[in-house]
C-alpha cells in the first residue's frame, strides 16, 4: 500500500507540472537575452562605430590624447600608427591608431564617406 501511494503521488505531481513550464521558461530566457542585447551590447557596438570614425577622420595638427593619456598634436598620418608631438617638450612619438582616446580638435567641414 505504501508502494502504491508513492506511486500516484509522482503521477499526479507529474500531471500539474505539464509543458507549459517549459515554454515560460524559455521564453523568459528570450525576454532576458533580447533585455541583454539591449542594454548591452548594442550601446557598446554603437560606441565602437563612434570611436572607429573618430580615427578615420583624424587629419594632420589635430590636438589629441592617447589612451595614455598623452597629450600632443598629429605630425603625420600612416594605416595603423600616427606620429604625434608632445605638448611639453616637442618630442615626437609614434603611436598607434587604436591609442587615440579622443580628438580634442573640432572641424566644421568632417568628411563622409
């Protein structure tokens, strides 16, 4: 008897719970990876479009800082690197492009491509 009333206890518990968890289930893991999307990585995509335009725009006697926080004037220009002259005392550094934090130089006339 008490075999037997195990037994209808797990059919029946079995029965109430149904597939009708499962589908609230993945659909609140929907809701959270599209909240996920939002809230994350489509504010750091957008940053990152901001910041790749920024240094294709970059021109030469821009005033700049490096992520390092160096601040100087660009000298000249090449792919990947730049050569930029220190504020303090004149010397030249080479640095690469993706080192670029900000431009501190505003242009009216920024061209699109």
């Amino acid at each position: 008897m008490n075999i037997s009333f195990l037994t209808l206890t797990a059919k029946t518990s079995q029965s109430q719970t149904g597939g009708g968890s499962i589908i609230v289930m993945v659909g609140w893991i929907a809701v959270m990876l599209v909240a996920m999307y939002f809230l994350m990585i489509r504010p750091q995509r957008k940053k990152q479009k901001e910041e790749k335009q920024m240094r294709e725009n970059l021109q030469v006697g821009d005033e700049v800082v490096t992520i390092g926080g160096i601040y100087g004037r660009v000298i000249s220009l090449k792919e990947d690197s730049m050569v930029i002259e220190s504020k303090s005392d004149h010397s030249k550094l080479t640095v690469a492009r993706w080192a670029l934090q900000q431009n501190l130089t505003v242009h009216d006339d920024v061209p699109k491509k």
